[in-house]
C-alpha cells in the first residue's frame, strides 16, 4: 500500500503537492475566511460595527484590559477589499513553511505578529507624550489584520533567498516598509516595520558587504532611481505621514525634484560602471537631501512647539522634505558601506598590470602544462592578466571580461588566479566570466557563484587503442573504403605543405564560409590563420589525383615538463563531393598516429552550444538550447556532436561561470562579440530570416 500510495502522490498535480506542503498556511487563511462569513466581514466594513471595539488590538484595548485583542484581532479584516492584499500576503508563510516547516512558520509569523502589536503599543505610549499630532492619533488608533505576523514571514522567507536575489529581496520589502511608514504612516505600517526590523536583527541575512561588487552597483543604481521616482510620485499625490499631512504641492517642490532628477539621470550609468565620480556626486546629493531634511526637521519641531508664531502654511512641504531626508539618509550609508565597489574614473578598455606576451604564454603552457583548450590561448585577440601564481586569458567585449579555459601557471596557484582576476575586473567595472572553464576552476570559485554547462570535452583515450569491436565499426569501414579508392593520410604542418595544397586548403575553406549567413565564429574556434602556428599539426586526406578532401588541424595539450601528452581538435573542413567517409578516416587515422607518437589522449572538443540540458539546469540552459537550434541549420553544432558519438568518447563538461543570472544578458552580448567579432547586423538578420524560413 505505501508503494501503491507514493506513486499516486507522485502522480498528483503539482499544486497539489505543493499544497499537501503548507497545511499551516491553508489553515490560517480557511480560518480568517470562516471568521469573515462569521462576522459577515467579507461583505461589510468591520469598523463601523461595534463587533470592532471588542476585537480589534491597539494601545486604547490594550489600556483598557482587552488582553484578547492581539489574538481576536489577527483574524478579522477591516474593510471587505483588503481581504486581497490579506490572503495575498500569506505567500512568505507558505514560502517559509514549505522551506523549514510548519513549526517554523508558525513561530515566526506569531512571534512577529505579537512584537509588532505591543511594540507598537510601547511605542505609541511613550510617543503620544511629545507634541506630535501623528503618535497622539495613532495612540487612540484600533486595527485589525494579520499583517504584522505576514510581514515577519515575508522577511524571514527573503533571508531564505539565494544570491543576490535575497539582497534585492531585503531592500525591496525594507523600502516598502519606509515608504509607506514615511508617506503613509498608519498603524498597520508602524507593525509593519517592526515586524520586519524584529526578522532583521534576528537572522541579520541582509549583509551588503558580502555582495558582489556588481550587485552593489546594480543596488546603487535601482535605489537612486527609486528615490527619484519616489520623490515625482508624492509631489503629485497627497500624503499624510508621522510629520504632517500634505496636499499638492507641485509649485514649490518642482525646483527640487528637477534638480535631483537631472542629477540622477546625470549619475546613473557611471554607478552601474562603477565611476568614482559618479559615487561622490551621488554621496554629495545624499547629504543635500539629508541636510534640507534635518533643516525641515528643525522647523516642524519649532511649528509644533511655537505653532502661533510659524507659517502654518509650510507644514506639507516639510513633511515631504523631512521624509526624504530620511530616506536619502539611508541611502547615503548604503552608499558610504559600499564605497569599494565604486573605484574607477573612467571605462577600462583593459584590466591593467604588467604586459604579457603570446611566447611568454607558450613557455608557461610547456613548462607547467595545461588543459585541452590551452592552446587556444595564445591566439590573436587574447589579452593577459598577469597574477601572483600565474597568468589568465581573456578577452573584454561590452565591458565583459571573458576568461578561456583554465588559468595558467602551476595548478597549486590556479584559485589565487581566479581570485585576482575577478578582482581585476570588477575593479575596472567590467563583468567577471569563465568560459570553457574545468570542474576544477569550477570548485574555485567564491560562494554564491554559478555555473552552467556549456559543452561537453569528447576524450578519446589513446593507450590500447586498437579499433577493435562493433562499435568501431564504422571507422574500420572508412578505413578500409580509403584503401580502396586510393586514399593517403598525411600528417603535417601548414608551413610544409606546397603551395598548390595550401591554396586547396583555403579555397575548401572558403567555399565553407561562404554557404554560411554568418562568417566563421572566432574565440574557441580557429581558422586557417591559426593553423599557421608551426606547434599546430594538420591531418589531410589526399586522393590519387592530389587534391585534398579533407583536412583537420590539432593543438597540441602539453603536460608539466614540455611534454605534448595530447591534441585536441580544431578545423575540420571537407571538399564538397569528395571522399565520403573523410573525416571518420582522417580522425582515426590522426588517433593511430597520436597514439604511436607517445600521446595519451585526444580531445575533439566540445561544440558549443551542442550541450543536452537537463531541467534542472534553469531558463538560461533552455535559452541557449534554443541558440543552439536556431545556429545548427549555419554551423551544425549538434550534428557535429553526434558524428563525435562515433569515436566512443569520454565526456568531461566544460562550464560557463558567472556571478549571478543579473550577468547574463551582458555575458551574452559579449560572447556574442566574441565568436562573431567580424559579424554585422546585416548578416545577423540574414541569418534569422534563413533560420525562419528554414
């Protein structure tokens, strides 16, 4: 039976499994829509009924002996509308309960509902004793509402976020709370408040230091836009706040709110890249608005003590003024806490340190080794990051520093490298990335970064290898069908091979480019102009006539010692109605050849954009699944991994490893540049017509 029974909860929608999940959750909103039919809230305003005065929490309840109000309280609902908002609200619960379980959520929402009714209460009663109009109606005020307990889960359910979104998470619900406390300043937003600052300085997951520094000039950017936003908004729209009521106030606050507007617009990319001078413009308008709203503080404290001898007419300009200040004090220490992100003067269109050159790189490949895609690092448009342990790859397109391969230098040193080459690059507002990275880059990384597969490295294990078996059958096939029709192997280099073949060579190539929409990709794809290196081999089928059918070229992998252990594929180009079976010949006939020469392994790379996601590997692996799609009728990416299937390769993924999902859009936009830095919009668009047709 309990076989029988997990399949049919496995079967079962996902709702209702996600249900069966947050039976706490379902129960407190049944039971705050039974008291609803009950009371007849759901259908007429509770504050006009004398229902409410029994019921509903608050200073004069708890002053007048109703210790049950706090508990009553929670399970009513003042007007019929805000059941919405009220039922809505329940999500960080069951966030929360779904997470850590019932027990949790319960302890956390009653906690936070009952800290934020008496704190509340405690406040009020020491507040009404000041000439403050706003504590004075508030320490008479009632309400009702399960708010208080929702707002603590919602708190609690965002520190449960992962990177980065938990800090945009905090920030949101922490502005929200100010805001409406600032503007609007009900009692419901004073225990709104209290609740979260009570979730805050218990779990205390809002920790801005450890962001990155990209998510601290993003946060930067949002935040001052926000306060822009905030400003236009309550010059237009009335509001009545703990320091005064305002009505329209357009005439007067238009000078101010033009002003901080054109500053921000001003300010706003140089933030998002991390100018220096855009951080000290941005911290001199903080500490304008703080101080016109300490000055406005001071006024509207001598308006209350002095009322007869002050303009009556200034009060709503200096509440708006006085909350802004407020909160352009905040941002003015979130500014101040995240001032190492904001270091640079001016775009980099490199990441600085000591020149390095390609033969430099070389020498350090041979003597300390490197991976398969190694030597893809030494070609044109490659720049350098110099390190302590080591040397990093890399190419910046649209301000995105894309590290190839591995780091080079000794493997002992590979995570100081890593470190240093993240730090380089936010350093000159530029967004760190590894592409084609190992497992073992992978694993040093720091916390809170991600990684996705792009491709997976096809190795073909040289020692033994003998073609022996059935699934060898199709190379023996091309072998034996070369025999027949005359076909020769020859090994080389392009700079041995006769004129008359090097100009086969490029014509074959041509001939490929130009069926493409697009030019040849660039990057970890070489063209003939990289074969050029004397150290890159070239394996060519030659027919009886002397013409070429084919032809591969092979980088070598060097281990520690300037020993070459292995090759991995690059160009594979053939003759349109040549010799059928070319590359399955060429490749084991390169294998045969690797493998009486000493070498251990052969790497045919992995093709990009060929990867077979899983579902777990998010919406950014479904996205370049599709790109995969999309290029595979103008580069066959796929069709090349399968014909790889033929050699009975072993995979090793090869990862793309970045920040966090807000990086993606440019990382992709520098990819982009970086395979097809010769594409123009024209041939993109071409492209995307022929695939559309196709």
């Amino acid at each position: 039976m309990s076989d029988v029974a997990a399949t049919e909860r496995a079967q079962s929608p996902a709702l209702l499994r996600f249900a069966r999940r947050i039976p706490a959750t379902l129960i407190f909103i049944a039971l705050i829509l039974a008291v609803g039919i009950a009371g007849q809230g759901l259908w007429q305003p509770l504050a006009d009924r004398p229902l409410f005065d029994a019921v509903a929490y608050g200073l004069p309840a708890l002053e007048a002996g109703r210790w049950w109000t706090p508990i009553t309280g929670t399970f009513f609902v003042i007007q019929p509308w805000v059941y919405i908002p009220t039922i809505l609200g329940f999500w960080g619960m069951a966030y929360l309960e779904h997470r850590r379980g019932w027990r949790v959520a319960l302890l956390y929402y009653w906690f936070g509902q009952l800290f934020a009714i008496f704190a509340s209460a405690l406040l009020l009663t020491g507040a009404r004793a000041l000439p403050w109009p706003w504590a004075q109606h508030l320490a008479q005020t009632l309400d009702v509402g399960a708010s208080g307990g929702t707002m603590a889960c919602i708190a609690a359910a965002v520190g449960l976020f992962a990177a980065p979104w938990r800090q945009r998470a905090w920030l949101a619900v922490i502005g929200f709370a100010a805001i409406s406390l600032l503007y609007l300043g009900t009692l419901a937003d004073v225990e709104h408040a209290l609740a979260i600052l009570l979730v805050l300085g218990v779990d205390r997951s809002l920790r801005m230091q450890r962001t990155t520094v990209h998510e601290q000039r993003l946060l930067a950017v949002s935040i001052v836009i926000a306060l822009g936003a905030i400003q236009l908004i309550v010059m237009l729209v009335p509001t009545n706040g703990p320091f005064g009521a305002t009505d329209l106030w357009l005439e007067t606050a238009l000078p101010d709110v033009l002003f901080d507007s054109a500053v921000i617009v001003l300010i706003a990319l140089g933030l998002w890249r991390g100018r220096r001078w855009a951080w000290i413009i941005a911290l001199l308008l903080a500490l304008l608005n703080v101080a016109i709203g300490g000055l406005s503080l001071l006024l509207r404290v001598a308006f209350l003590l002095w009322p007869d001898e002050a303009d009556g007419t200034t009060a709503g300009d200096l509440d708006v003024t006085t909350s802004a200040g407020i909160l352009w004090f905040g941002y003015f220490i979130f500014l101040l806490v995240t001032r190492a992100a904001f270091r640079r003067w001016r775009r980099a269109r490199s990441l600085g340190g000591e020149p390095v050159s390609v033969d430099e790189v070389k020498q350090v490949i041979r003597s300390e080794g490197g991976g398969t895609l190694s030597w893809m690092t030494t070609w044109n448009g490659m720049e350098y990051l110099r390190t302590s342990t080591g040397i990093v790859p890399f190419q910046l397109h649209s301000a995105v520093a894309i590290a190839l391969a591995d780091p080079l230098g000794a493997p002992e040193g590979h995570a100081t490298s890593v470190q240093e080459f993240i730090t380089a690059a936010e350093a000159h507002a530029a967004t760190p990335c590894f592409f084609s990275a190992s497992a073992r880059t992978k694993e040093m990384l720091p916390d809170g970064w991600h990684a996705l597969t792009v491709a997976d490295d096809t190795i073909v294990d040289l020692a033994g290898l003998t073609f022996q078996g059935k699934s060898w059958a199709r190379v023996r096939q091309s072998f034996s069908r070369a025999e027949r029709e005359g076909m020769t192997f020859r090994l080389t280099t392009l700079a041995e091979v006769t004129w008359g073949v090097r100009q086969q060579l490029k014509a074959i190539s041509e001939s490929w480019v130009g069926d493409k929409g697009l030019p040849e990709m660039r990057f970890t794809l070489g063209t003939l102009h990289e074969a050029e290196d004397p150290e890159v081999r070239l394996a060519l089928a030659m027919s009886p006539d002397g013409d070429v059918d084919g032809m591969l070229s092979w980088l070598p992998v060097y281990g520690a010692g300037g020993q070459v252990t292995g090759w991995t594929l690059d160009l594979m180009r053939r003759r349109d109605g040549g010799f059928a079976a070319v590359m399955e010949f060429l490749i084991g006939s390169s294998a045969k050849a690797f493998s009486e020469e000493g070498a251990s392994v052969l790497s045919l790379s992995g093709a990009p954009l060929a990867h077979e996601a899983s579902a777990d590997e998010g919406a950014i692996a479904a996205i370049l699944a599709r790109m995969g799609g999309m290029l595979e009728p103008v580069y066959g990416f796929r069709s090349l991994h399968q014909f790889k299937k033929k050699f009975n390769p072993r995979y090793e993924p090869i990862y793309l490893l970045y920040r966090d999902e807000g990086d993606l859009a440019r990382i992709g936009t520098g990819l982009t540049r970086a395979f097809l830095p010769d594409a123009t919009l024209r041939q993109f668009t071409a492209a995307g017509v022929d695939l559309i047709r196709k």
